[in-house]
C-alpha cells in the first residue's frame, strides 16, 4: 500500500470516528432525557410518586413528616428531584455525560453498532463507596461501577423513537430508561411537580420509533399504566378472582384470547417481569370460550391486540 492509499484510509477511520460520535451527540443532546418513572408522574398526575423511586426524598419525609405535603419543600430547586441524563462537551475538548450526579468521561470515537445501538468507552467507571451510596438514595443503584476492577468500560446507549435505553457492558443488561422532553415541557414538568397541578396541554407523553405510545389506549402493555383498550393473552392465561397468584382461577384463557382493560391493580415481579395485574373482561372469540367474564390477570403476560 502506498503513502496515499495509507493517508487516505488514515483520514476515513477519522472521518467514520468523528461522524459517529456527532451522529450520537446530536440524537442525545436535542431532547432532554428523564427517567421513564416521570412519566407515571405525570399519568397520575401525582408528584408523591417521586418519593417511591428516590429514596433520600422518602427518607426527608420520614424524618420532616410535617414537611410532606408542603408547596415549599417542592418549591425549591428541581435539582433535588431531577433525574435526567446529559451530554456534553468539555473546554478541553473532551466528552462528558452525567447521570444523576455522577458523571463519566468517555472516548470521542463513539461506535456505532447499528442505526439506533452506540457503544460508549467510559476511560474511567469506577465510583468510591461513598458515591456509591450518594447514587442510591437517588435511586440508582451503580453497583457495576462500584466493583470495577478496570477503569475502563463500555455503556451501550440504544435509541427507540423517544425512548432511550442505556445497557451494561455486556450489552445485554439494562441499567436504565430514559424518556425525551422538549425544553418547554421540562418547564412544565417542573412546574407541575412544584405545584401537584398538571397541564397536559403542555406535556405530552413519549413515543416509541413505531409511532406507539405506552400511556394511551390500544398501545404498549397494561404495566405501562394503559387502563383501557384491548389486548390479546400471550399464552395460556388464568383469570382470577382477585389480583394475586394466590387468587382462585375462574376460567383458564386461552392464548390469542381477547381481553378489555378495565382497571390498573398492584405492581408485581413476575418470572422476572415487571408490570400491574389488571382487572379485565373476555371478549367473543370463536370456538366454545364463554365472553364477558371478569377477573384479573398479570399484565406481564398480555400483548397489543
């Protein structure tokens, strides 16, 4: 190979590094990324949800009960609350994101697995013990940084519509799950939280990038909070009296049977899947399956209609 041939090869892995990683900084630094929890915030139209996800909130209430209902405890800086995701460049030239409060530097050369999947190098993951706990009370449990042996490490950042989820360096394991907000709904997020009054003419909900929506009737799952529409179950289903496993079954779905989301029950873990058991009615479907019975089942085991 010649000095040009080298040159120019030498210019394009330039060129594919710094193209991938303005690919990602612009696709992360258009939106502001929240956790998806403020999503139920907004739902349910309930700031107190916060105190359930960030436990260092809980825990000032228990020990100011007085204080836990007071406007001016919420009034004061989003910092205390905020749980958001950024990314930005440093004076010196580098790359910088934070998470929480703690933040990580990593390489320029972001690579990019596919259209949607980037691999972050971290050039230095580990936390000390007291970050560690610091992170916890704000609901985030890095233990993965806390054990590091080597400073190095990679976080893979995959984008889904308005959704953005953030895995492990086994690429496999999800960390956590942020959602996309405009400037002007941060703003009104942070009023809403301040105050306990919604406007939901200012916020709307996130999308995933097949256009469906997991807070609106007739898309995502019932764990996602959908308390109407109708859905399909996965496979073999028990309805049941009431919304525990424990509950007596009344009739046995069968799978690809019907149902009508008619309330959101309990959240639970089930074989490793978090959703709400939902409270449903059997739809007609063909062969000898009566319609119209009412029970609960888990959400977890429900699919789009």
């Amino acid at each position: 190979m010649n000095k040009k041939m080298v040159l120019v090869a030498v210019l394009l892995v330039n060129m594919v590094a710094a193209v991938f990683g303005t690919d990602f900084e612009e696709r992360i630094t258009e939106k502001i990324w929240y956790r998806d929890y403020f999503n139920e915030v907004i739902y349910r139209k309930d700031r107190n949800i916060l105190v359930e996800h960030q436990p260092r909130l809980k825990a000032y209430f228990d020990v100011n009960p007085a204080s836990y209902d007071e406007v001016t405890y919420w009034c004061k800086a989003p910092g205390r609350y905020e749980d958001a995701f950024k990314c930005f460049r440093l004076r010196d030239g580098g790359y910088y994101f934070s998470i929480c409060t703690r933040g990580f530097r990593y390489k320029a050369a972001v690579r990019k697995v596919n259209p949607d999947l980037y691999e972050l190098e971290l050039w230095d993951v580990r936390i000390s013990e007291e970050e560690y706990e610091g992170l916890l009370e704000r609901g985030h449990d890095m233990k993965f940084a806390l054990n590091a042996t080597d400073p190095e490490y990679s976080l893979f950042f995959r984008f889904d519509g308005e959704y953005l989820y953030i895995y492990l360096e086994d690429g496999k394991t999800l960390y956590a799950t942020y959602c996309a907000y405009d400037e002007s709904e941060v703003q009104a997020l942070q009023e809403a939280i301040r105050t306990n009054e919604f406007d939901m003419t200012k916020i709307t909900f996130p999308r995933h990038a097949d256009g469906t929506c997991d807070y609106e009737s007739g898309g995502g799952v019932p764990g996602k909070k959908i308390v109407n529409g109708v859905y399909r179950a996965k496979e073999n289903l028990r309805l049941r009296a009431k919304e525990d496993m424990s509950g007596e079954t009344i009739i046995t779905m069968r799978a690809g049977t019907p149902v009508l989301i008619l309330s959101l029950g309990k959240e639970e873990t089930i074989d490793g899947i978090t959703d709400n058991w939902v409270q449903v009615e059997t739809l007609f479907t063909e062969g000898d399956f009566m319609p119209g019975k009412v029970g609960w089942c888990f959400g977890g085991y429900l699919r789009n209609y």
